[in-house]
C-alpha cells in the first residue's frame, strides 16, 4: 500500500515536470518569434528619430511625441546639437528696455519701469536677441507681481517664448532658467514633460563625458535611466526604466497574441527573480543587453490543468487499485475466517455431540444387555429398566432435536411458521414434554399463566423448544431439591415466558457467555450433567427471530430466572 501510494506521489511529479517541459518547448517558439518582432519594432521606434535635423525643433518633437523621456540631437560630428553642453554660458545681450528699465527701479519709478518693458518692442532677431526680449519680459513678471491686470498676457507671452523651439531657439540652459523662474511666478503656464526633458538631458550631459552613440541600450550615471543611440546615429535617446519597459510592452501589444498567456518584459536586474517563475525565458538581445522577455501562463492553474487531467488519470488508477486490493484483502479474510470458524465448529459439533451421544447409547446398551441376558425376567424390574431406556431415549431426542435446529439455523435453513399463538398454548406444550421428568420425587414445579394473556405471533413448535431448553437447564443445573416455576405474564406490550429455579446459579462473567455456542460453566469431561452447551444459543436465535430477547437474573448459590420477551400482538 505504501509503495502504491509512494508510486502515485512520483508519476504526480513526473508528470507535472513533463507537462511543464513540453509546454516550454511549444512555447520557444512563439516566444523566439516574438522576441525577433520585439527587436525590430525597437529598432523601428528608435529609426524614427532618425528622421529629423538636429535642432532644438526635432528635440521637442521626439519629446512631444513621447518617443523617449529625453533626447539629445547630435550633429554630424556625433556632438550634442541641441541640449550642447555649457550653451547657456554666453552671456545674452541687454536690451535697451532692460537696461532703462532697471534703472527706472533704481529711481523707485517701478510702475513707470513696468509700462515700459510692457511695450511691445520691435522683436529682436537672432537667438541672442530672443534671449534677451525672453530676460525682460521676466524682469517685467517679477516687477509686476500677480496682481498686476497684465501679468498673465506676460507669463503667456514668455511661456510661449519659452515653449517655442522653431527656428533659431534660445540655448537649453536660458530655457529651463525661464521654465523654473517661470513655474515659480505663474504655475502652469509651462510644458513640464520639455522641461523634465530638458533637465534631463542637462544632467546626463554633465554627468557623461564621452557619448556613445551606439544603438544599443546601456546604463547612465544616472539612476534608472538608459541612454541608447539611434540606428542612424543622429539621436541618443534617454529613457528610464519603466519608460523602456512601456514603450516595449506597447511594441509587444501590437503583435498578434496567443490565448492563456503573458509575455512580460524584466530590466537585467529584475530578470534573475522572476525567470524562475516563467515558463520560458528569452535574452532580447543585443540591442538591449541584459533585458529579458519572459512567457508564463496566465492563469496560475493552466499548466496545473494539464498536469492535473492526467494526475487525476494516475490518482484514480491508484484508488482503484487501493481499493479492488483492500476488497480482495477483506473477502479474503472473510472467506479464510469462514473457513477457519467451519472447521472449529465442526470439530466442536462432532466433539461435544458424539461425548453427548455415548452416555444415553452406553446406558441403554446395559440396560438391554441386562435384561437379554438375564434367565428370569422380573417384571418390576423389567418395567424399571425400561423406564429407564425410555428416558435415554427421550434424552437422545432432545439432544438430536437440538442439534439439527442448530445446525439449521446455522445454515439459515430453519423456517419459522409464523401465526398469532396463545402464550398458554406454549406453556402447555412445554410442560407436556417436562412432565415425565419432573414426576421424580423432590421436582416440584409451578406454573403461573396469568389468564386472559395477548396473543403472539410465533412459530408454536420453535417457542415450545425455547421453553423446554430453560425448563431443562433448570432441572438440570438444580439439586437434588428441584423447586421450578414457569411464568407467563403481559408486560409492557410483550409476552413475557420466564423460568426461575433454585439451582446453583450464575457469576456476573458466567451469565455474559452463556449464550455462547458450545460455551458450559462446567467443561469438564467428567461433569456430570448431559449437555453440549447449544440450548441457551438456539433459544437465544429463535427469540430474535420473534424479535423478543432473552434476559437472565441470577446469583451463583440462590438460582437464576430466564426471561423470555416476545412482542404482543394488538
Ligand atoms: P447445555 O446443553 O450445557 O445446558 P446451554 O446452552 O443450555 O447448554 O447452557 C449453557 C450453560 O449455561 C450450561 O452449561 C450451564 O453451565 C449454564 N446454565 C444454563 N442454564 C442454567 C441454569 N438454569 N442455572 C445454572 N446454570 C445454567
């Protein structure tokens, strides 16, 4: 059984590990195709950015159009066009507004310095130019203060200066100058993802001496952002992790998709943790050294499913088997414990009834042996003698009768012919069969048969026994003083038959296996009483059979009364 069950547990195992492999392999290849589709749309995102000049127009494009967190725009030469390094660091020209302007505050003439640099004065021309129309008209905002009734046309007017990157732009540095003093004095009037971009690329610039312009995805100085290059070399590309991850799960959403599964895409350092959970794992490749493209299932259970049909298949195999092996055991068992309680019971049958059949055949034989051979023939004595045999006979009957409704009873082969009876009908029959032996001198037996008793419903020839059985066992178990009552009365809806006597009685234990088969207080060979320890069994089976039961009151010394319960008829 153990073995069985060990069995079972591994082909469990076996079987999942071989689902598994075989899942993983069928999926390799959806997942190699998907990784080539991953790495050419990649490379497709990146190639668009290919496409413009760089200038600070093209910058805001590719930010605008969120192909990357930040880009910086690379000349020919592979230098940063646009955000450059240090572009801020040429001092703007003054504007004459400016100048006077500030010099009006100097006076304390601020409203007077308002209205002048609220004029709109002839655009100057040049990038140069535009930075400084952009210096005074945040000269004007700090003057003015929000309250001013133009303050807002101001921070609209420089925000679009500021937003503005066609043609010759401001340099990236007086731009997020503006943007943050601008953010401060009047919130919102600003673009935030340029200005994210824009620092962006100000602190990966400041933090990476040398650009490598290769499209290939690596790690900046910065944390959780990655630089990579365009194919066509014009662009370097700034993204952080999330964003790479967003913008590859967007390239995978465009690809035709599988049922029941997920493909996920993990930045190197989160790959080790969770590959282990994937069915399959992939490297994405060159372009994206260290990423992984991992599929696993998505449901939880779909590979249990499939492990589990055919581990049903095995658990059931195995409880059948369990099952057909303990059934087998059990008849088995059953049938060698039959065998083994047939042979005991023939052997305590031929036994006891053959020691039985000896004494009343021995005594019958001498006493006819006497008479054949005795010359003269006393007719006393002959009368005597063959009282006496009729007696051995009568006893031999009795133990026959006893036997063959034994062994029928044993074989279920004992029909009960059952009819409403009168309980004295029973009592009389019984007494009939007692009388002879209970004329002896010194028997004294009583009847007690209450008038007007129910009627039952029984077998007449199967009670009588029962009570020839415990009016025997009384004149058998009681001395030479015999002093035996029978009993019928009406109790509690039942009929009940008992017979007390004053013979020796029964112990506590004794009266528990009495009703044993085969089972005598005395198991002696030499005992003196006739008996093969059957009676109170057959009486006990025919009882039930009536569905009555049989009780016993006794005390060893003072005799013992049977009681015989059957069910009244209405
Ligand atoms: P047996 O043929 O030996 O009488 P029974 O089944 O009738 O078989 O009785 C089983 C045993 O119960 C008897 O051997 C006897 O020891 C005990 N027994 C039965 N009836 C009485 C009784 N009235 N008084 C004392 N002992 C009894």
């Amino acid at each position: 059984m153990g073995g069985m069950l060990w069995f079972m547990r591994e082909a469990m195992q076996n079987e999942r590990m071989a689902v598994r492999q075989r899942l993983s392999d069928a999926y390799r290849g959806h997942l190699l195709l998907t990784r080539e589709r991953l790495v050419e749309g990649w490379r497709g995102h990146l190639a668009q950015m290919d496409r413009g000049e760089p200038s600070p127009g093209w910058f805001a494009q590719c930010v605008r159009e969120g192909w990357a967190e930040s880009v910086v725009c690379l000349s020919a030469s592979g230098d940063p066009a646009y955000p450059a390094v240090g572009d801020g660091a040429a001092p703007a020209e003054e504007r004459a507004e400016l100048v006077k302007a500030r010099a009006l505050v100097r006076a304390g003439q601020t409203a007077a310095a308002v209205e002048l640099l609220l004029k709109d004065n002839a655009p100057m021309e040049g990038s140069s130019g535009r930075s400084a129309a952009a210096n005074a008209e945040l000269y004007a905002l700090e003057l003015m203060g929000e309250g001013h009734p133009r303050f807002a046309e101001m921070a609209a007017r420089l925000a679009k200066r500021v937003g503005d990157y066609a043609g010759a732009s401001m340099p990236s540095a007086q731009r997020r100058f503006l943007a943050h003093e601008l953010m401060r004095l009047a919130p919102g009037k600003v673009d935030d993802v340029l200005v994210q971009a824009e620092q962006l690329a100000a602190e990966f610039l400041e933090t990476t001496p040398r650009l490598d312009v290769r499209p290939v995805l690596r790690a900046t100085l910065l944390a959780a952002v990655w630089q990579t290059g365009s194919p066509g070399g014009r662009v370097l590309a700034l993204y952080t992790t999330q964003g790479v991850s967003g913008r590859l799960e967007t390239i995978l959403r465009g690809q035709p998709a599988a049922e029941g599964i997920h493909v996920a895409i993990h930045p190197p350092d989160a790959a080790l943790h969770d590959e282990s959970s994937a069915l399959v794992a992939l490297p994405i490749g060159e372009a994206l050294p260290g990423w992984t493209l991992a599929l696993s299932l998505t449901e939880e259970g779909a590979l249990q499913t499939a492990a589990d049909r055919k581990t049903t298949a095995y658990l059931w195999t195995g409880i059948l088997a369990v099952t057909a092996m303990g059934l087998i055991a059990v008849w088995l068992a059953r049938a060698f414990g039959q065998q083994v309680q047939l042979a005991q019971l023939k052997n305590d049958l031929v036994a006891t009834v053959s020691h039985e059949l000896k004494t009343p055949l021995t005594s019958m034989r001498v006493l006819v042996d006497t008479l054949s051979e005795s010359d003269h023939l006393d007719e006393t004595t002959t009368r005597e003698y063959l009282q006496l045999v009729a007696q051995e006979n009568a006893r031999l009957s009795r133990l026959i009768e006893n036997v063959l409704t034994f062994s029928r009873l044993q074989r279920n082969k004992q029909t009960f012919d059952f009819a409403p009876i009168a309980p004295a009908a029973v009592a009389e029959n019984a007494l009939a069969a007692m009388h002879e032996r209970c004329r002896q001198p010194g028997c004294v037996l009583e009847t007690r048969i209450a008038p007007d008793l129910p009627a039952i419903r029984g077998d007449l020839d199967a009670l009588v026994m029962v009570v020839i059985n415990l009016l025997d066992n009384a004149w058998k178990y009681t001395g030479e003083d015999k002093q035996i009552l029978l009993s019928a009365a009406a109790r509690n809806g039942h009929v009940e038959f008992a017979v007390t006597d004053n013979g020796c009685g029964l112990s506590p234990r004794e009266r528990g296996r009495i009703f044993e088969r085969f089972y005598r207080v005395d198991q002696r060979l030499s005992r003196t009483t006739e008996g093969c320890g059957l009676g109170l069994s057959i009486v006990r089976e025919i009882v039930a059979a009536h569905g009555g039961r049989v009780e016993v009151s006794s005390e060893v010394g003072c005799g013992s009364t049977f009681t015989v319960k059957i069910p009244a008829l209405r």
